[in-house]
C-alpha cells in the first residue's frame, strides 16, 4: 500500500516538473499562457543565458518544408538568402544596365545608320576626273558641273512611303544574260538580278519597291530607250510616292575583261553608275533630249559611288558619262547601274546586290 502511494507521489511530481517545464522553457500555447497571465513567473534575459536559448529554443521554417532549424541553422540560411538576395539586386540591375546598354547601342547604331556622314575627298575636278569618272569620248563636262556644290549639297534623302512604292526597278534591256545564262528567261538575265535587288531592299531595308518587268529589247534594241519611255512614264504617273528610279543593266565588254571582286569573301560583279548627259562633243547639247534633272542624277550617283568605295572597297567601277539622256529625265533620283558583264556568271551578278542595296539605304536615309 506505501508503496503504491510513492509511486503516485513520484508520478506527480515528474508530471508537475513536466508541465512546469513546458510551460516556462517551451514554445507552446502554454508558454504564452503563462507569459500572458503570470508574466512575473516568466523568464528574463538576465535569469537566461543566451547562448542555453539558443540551444532550447527551435523554429520551422516555411521554406525549409517543414524542416527544424536551431537559431544557427536559421541565422545562417537567412545569411545565405540575404547574400542570394544581395547578389540578385546586383545581377537584376546589371540586367536593367545591360538591356538598357542594348537599348542605348540599338538606339546608337540606328542614329548611326540614319546620319550616315558622306566620306571626306578632294573635290578637285582634276581629281575627280581621274579617280571617279571615265568621260566617254563623245561628250564632255567641266568643273561648273563636277564639284562640291553639284554632287554633295543635295540631299538625297527620302522619307518611305506608307503605302504606295518608294522605288522602281525596271529593265532597259531586259533580254541581257550572264556567262552561265541557261536562256533568256527573267531567272537567268538582269531581270533576276533586279528580283534579288528588290527583295533586299524590302526586306532588309524596308522600302516599298515596284520590280517592272516589262521587255523593251526583244528583236529592237537599238530602239529599247524609245520603246520603255511611255510606259515608265505611265508607272510613274500612275505612282506618284515613287521617289527613285533604278535601270538595272548588264555591260557588255571584250571576252578577256573579267570584272570581279570578293568582296566579305563571296565573288561579286563589280558594278558602274552611268550618267547621260544630254550633250555630245560633236553638236554640243541636245535640244530635243532635255534633263531638268542632270545636277540630281549626277549628285545621286556621285554619292552612291562615295558610299561603295568607302565601304565596298573594289565593288564599284568609275561612273561612266556619256552624251545621251537614257529616259533619267524622269525622276530627280534616276540610276542606271551596269551589273557586271556578259563574261560574269549569275551568281557573281546577285551577290553584288548586297552592298548595292545597302550604298542605297546609306545615300537615301
């Protein structure tokens, strides 16, 4: 019997160390309790000493799932987070820089390509007689037409056009064909050339571009100026957002004369910019082949050649000046360009329309 009641007095008495244990040293329901209602019982900090507390006391951690974590565990998981998160600001804003330092070298590169500064030469007419054009023995210029003024105080710039086409394409001689031409379908003459053109142009580059197919030279083409002329003139009556007129050409030179660069590793044509001047050596100007537009055709192509040696070094032949008007009386901007020759294949012929298209945009934005 004695011993049944210290056994009862012993299980007290562990229940009762038990429960004051919980209630004064736990993280419960009873410690606050206790805390609330009887806050004198409640330890201080002077009565506990820090580093006990730290061995005592646990805390679960949401982001550890559950997991339990002494006060050092915590301490230093929320190091490794301050240091994640200190780390992340650095990254997040050398993102914000460098998306910002794309932006700003997009915005740069687009300013550059819209400020596109004409190279620097000496105007000279001497020396622009020699190294930039090649006067057909049947004309002539002089020095009022051939200097700064003329050729560089025009702007050549365009604005593109919403809807209708900015650039027209067309062929003279459309029947002209390359060393490896199969026949003279549009895919193996010039015309193809002129659908390479344009696809650059408008895709790359965006411009609205009318490619006109039209044949002038089949069985007369010593008359394919005066065949083409109504009808470009209607397109263009027709169109008026046409702001630039190209006739794209094949020259025709001796079977040894290869006229060929590599250019960026790939073999191009090499190409020339010919200009009519409305005047022969032999009968001075002619009267009934006016051209109110020579100073701009001659300021348009001048640049476009500025552009090619400058950054197509080799690509661009000597503009070529002869005495006739070549239908460039149409449109300030006319071109007449000479894609390669007959001894060039058709490859060499469409890669140089790459950089053409590109001297294009430099010179019309």
């Amino acid at each position: 019997m004695g011993d049944d009641i210290v056994k009862k007095k012993m299980i007290v008495l562990i229940a009762f160390i038990y429960i004051a244990s919980m209630l004064f040293c736990g993280d419960g329901v009873g410690k606050k309790f206790v805390e609330e209602k009887f806050p004198h019982l409640t330890y201080s900090d002077k009565e506990c000493d820090d580093s006990k507390k730290k061995e005592l006391r646990i805390v679960e951690d949401e982001d550890t799932a559950g997991g339990i974590l002494s006060y050092e565990e915590l301490a230093a998981m929320e190091n490794e987070n301050a240091s994640v998160r200190n780390n992340m600001l650095p990254d997040t804003d050398q993102l914000a820089f460098v998306d910002e330092a794309e932006k700003n070298g997009e915005l740069a590169e687009l300013e550059e390509q819209q400020n596109v500064k004409m190279p620097q030469v000496d105007m000279s007419f001497d020396n622009l007689v020699k190294n930039y054009y090649q006067v057909d023995k049947t004309t002539y210029i002089g020095a009022d037409e051939l200097c700064e003024d003329v050729l560089l105080g025009r702007d050549m710039s365009i604005e593109k056009s919403g809807d209708g086409p900015d650039i027209l394409i067309y062929h003279t001689h459309s029947q002209e064909g390359y060393s490896d031409s199969l026949d003279t379908s549009e895919t193996e003459t010039v015309v193809g050339v002129g659908d390479r053109l344009e696809s650059l142009l408008r895709e790359k580059y965006g411009y609205n571009v009318l490619h006109h197919k039209g044949q002038y030279d089949v069985n007369d083409r010593d008359h394919a100026y005066s065949n083409s002329l109504p009808e470009i003139t209607e397109i263009i009556e027709k169109n008026p957002s046409i702001k630039v007129v190209i006739d794209l050409h094949r020259d025709g030179v001796a079977e040894t004369t290869r006229l060929a660069a590599t250019i960026d590793g790939k073999p191009m044509a090499q190409i020339m910019f010919f200009n009519g001047l409305c005047r022969t050596a032999a009968r001075g100007p002619i009267n009934s082949l006016p051209n109110e537009y020579l100073g701009d055709n001659l300021a348009f192509s001048f640049q476009l050649q500025l552009m090619a040696n400058e950054y197509y070094p080799g690509l661009a032949r000597r503009i070529y000046l002869k005495g006739y008007r070549y239908n460039m009386h149409l449109c300030p901007k006319s071109l007449l360009v000479e894609v390669g020759a007959q001894t060039n294949t058709k490859e060499e012929a469409y890669n140089a329309m790459e950089p053409l298209a590109d001297i294009l945009d430099k010179v019309l934005k």
